[in-house]
C-alpha cells in the first residue's frame, strides 16, 4: 500500500494544475495518470486559444510542459488507472488495475472525457479499421485517400483541416445547419478547397467487411439516403465522462455520468475532489480544466493540512 497526501486520478490539464499548487503547499502528491498520461490534449493538434502563447502549441508539447512541471515540484506521475475508490472520510484506499493499491488523506478525480461513438451499425466492428475518434493519432494511415469527419463541434472542423493537408477530400458530415465551432475555424474549413460539408445528414450505417469502405447518410430534410465512399470516418461528436469506475464509490454523478461539484471543487464526500471535464458541461476548454484544477489543488491542499 502506497501512502500519499493526496491522490490525483488524471494527467491533463486539470490535473495537473491541481498537483502544481498542491505540491506547492507541501502537500506530497502522487499522479496516476493511465497508460498514456495526458488526456484529450495528446489528441490535439494545434492549440491557440491556452493563454500566454502567442503561436499556436501543439497539444502534446502543452502536456510534455505540465508534466515536466509537475515533476520538478516532486510531483510523482505513474501510470496507474484506478479502478476503484473505496472510503467515506480519509484515509481513502484507491485500487488500480493490476491491484496496487494507495491510501491518500486526499483525492481529486479529474479522469476527463472519452470519445462519443455513434453507434450505428458497422462501427463498433470496423474501430481500429477504418473509423478513427483521433484524427490527430489516426490521420496518417489515411495519406492520400478520401475521408469523412462527423460533427459540428469544435474538434469536428479542427480535424477536418487537419486531415485536409493529407488527404486529397475531407467530407465533414453535420446534423443540422448551425455549428458548434467556433466561428474562426468554421472560416477557415470554408475557405479550405478540398474540405466539403454535408449538412443536415447523419452517418446511419458504416460500410465495409475488412477496412471502412463508406457510410449510409440520411439527409434529415429530405429522408434521402445515399452511400457516399471513403475510406476513413473519423468521429468527432463530443465526448463522455470517464466516471463509469466511480459508479459504487459514493461519489455523486449526474444523470450523463458528470462528478458533482460544489464552487470549491468538493464532491459529496469530505476530502474528494474532482475537477476538468470529467465535471464540466458546458465549457470543456484546457484553460478552463486547468482553472478548475487550481481551484481543487488548493482546496485539497487546505483539506490535508487539516487532516494530518
Ligand atoms: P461538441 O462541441 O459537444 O460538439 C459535438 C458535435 O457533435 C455537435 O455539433 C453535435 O451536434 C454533434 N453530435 C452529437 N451527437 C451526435 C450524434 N449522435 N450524431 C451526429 N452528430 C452528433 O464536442 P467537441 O467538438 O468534441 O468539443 C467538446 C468541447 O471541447 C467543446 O467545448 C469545444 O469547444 C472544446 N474544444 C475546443 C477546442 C479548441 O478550442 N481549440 C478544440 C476541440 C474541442 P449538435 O450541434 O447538433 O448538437
């Protein structure tokens, strides 16, 4: 049984900004962060809009930068996934698979967010084949040939100029008219030649045996339907929280699986925490994940130092 201050369950922004100021109040803090510490921002491309950058930074150098930071601060970061929070007031025993097992006086849980699939036929069968929620991971097998983006989100046109200096057609398919992303981005995909858009349509079917061969889309308005190639679907619309572990723990969600929060961060349960988009809605921003980190850092912080 490892012993810690305090505990923190992701290695994004959220958690990461949490384990800055907690560290920095003396608090001994351990990260686990998962097989690939980071989050959602390894996925990133270019990231313009995480203050106090004046050009653009790719998201997996914004990662590499808080981790390095963190560990500078004598933050440990592991790559345990905790499966298992267990406890009602401190010392609370977390559990990760594999079994090794940490007793912590605090904990916050920033576990992020995971891809929304579609769930239509042929897509759980052609993941790894074909369909694709990273184009930033996965664009490259698809050099050279036609590809479809899903979503009207940010991430959604953020892929679709991404894939678009790779592939010769991008087709980004939307469900309604008005987008999600911001209005820059939604600029600069319309002003892109080889990217078009396909409105008011949902993908109803994935086509293929082996690899991703195209997908049925239904056009809302009209009931149409057409089969339209290409040989990579990469789904981009939103994400859900990765809360599915916490279910048993006495941790309170929301009915989508959100980790209820109180302004300081606090959960149901004295002495859990939990920031980022594993509470966030509405503003799933890294600035705004960090923000939150901060504010559970130093409230955990506070919480330790009464404990112990
Ligand atoms: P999002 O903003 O929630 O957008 C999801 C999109 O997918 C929406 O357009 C939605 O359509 C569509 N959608 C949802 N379920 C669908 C379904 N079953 N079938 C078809 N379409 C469906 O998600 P996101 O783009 O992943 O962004 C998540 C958050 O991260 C946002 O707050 C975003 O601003 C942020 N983000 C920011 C940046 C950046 O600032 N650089 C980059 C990436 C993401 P409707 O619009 O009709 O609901």
């Amino acid at each position: 049984m490892t012993q810690t201050d305090l505990l923190i369950i992701g290695a994004g922004p959220a958690g990461c900004s949490a384990a800055v100021y907690a560290a920095r109040s003396g608090v001994k803090t351990v990260i686990a962060g998962g097989a690939m510490p980071g989050g959602q921002l390894l996925q990133t491309n270019d990231i313009e809009n995480y203050a106090g950058f004046i050009n653009p930074v790719p998201g997996y150098e914004l990662m590499d930068n808080m981790h390095k930071q963190c560990k500078r601060l004598g933050v440990e970061i592991t790559s345990d996934e905790i499966i298992k929070l267990e406890g009602d007031k401190p010392p609370f025993t977390l559990t990760a698979a594999g079994g090794k097992q940490y007793q912590a006086l605090a904990v916050i849980i920033a576990a992020g967010a995971g891809a929304r699939w579609l769930g239509v036929k042929g897509e759980e069968n052609l993941k790894g084949h074909g369909v694709s929620a990273c184009a930033t991971c996965d664009g490259f097998f698809f050099k050279g040939k036609e590809v479809m983006v899903v979503g009207g989100g940010n991430t959604a046109f953020e892929d679709a100029l991404f894939l678009s200096q790779i592939c010769p057609k991008v087709t980004l398919v939307h469900r309604r008219e008005g987008f999600r992303a911001d209005a820059v981005t939604v600029e600069k995909v319309k002003n892109t030649p080889n990217i078009s858009m396909m409105l008011n349509c949902v993908v109803e079917e994935v086509l293929g045996e082996q690899t991703v061969t195209g997908a049925v889309l239904r056009n809302v308005v009209s009931q149409e339907t057409a089969q339209v190639p290409c040989a990579g679907i990469f789904v981009a619309v939103g994400a859900v929280p990765q809360t599915a572990w916490l279910q048993g723990s006495g941790v309170e969600l929301d009915p989508s699986g959100l980790v209820k929060v109180d302004a300081h961060q606090r959960t149901n349960i004295d002495g859990i925490f939990a920031a980022g988009d594993c509470t966030e809605s509405e503003f799933r921003q890294a600035v705004v994940a960090a923000g939150s980190g901060a504010k559970a850092g130093i409230c955990a912080a506070s919480f330790v130092n009464l404990h112990r």
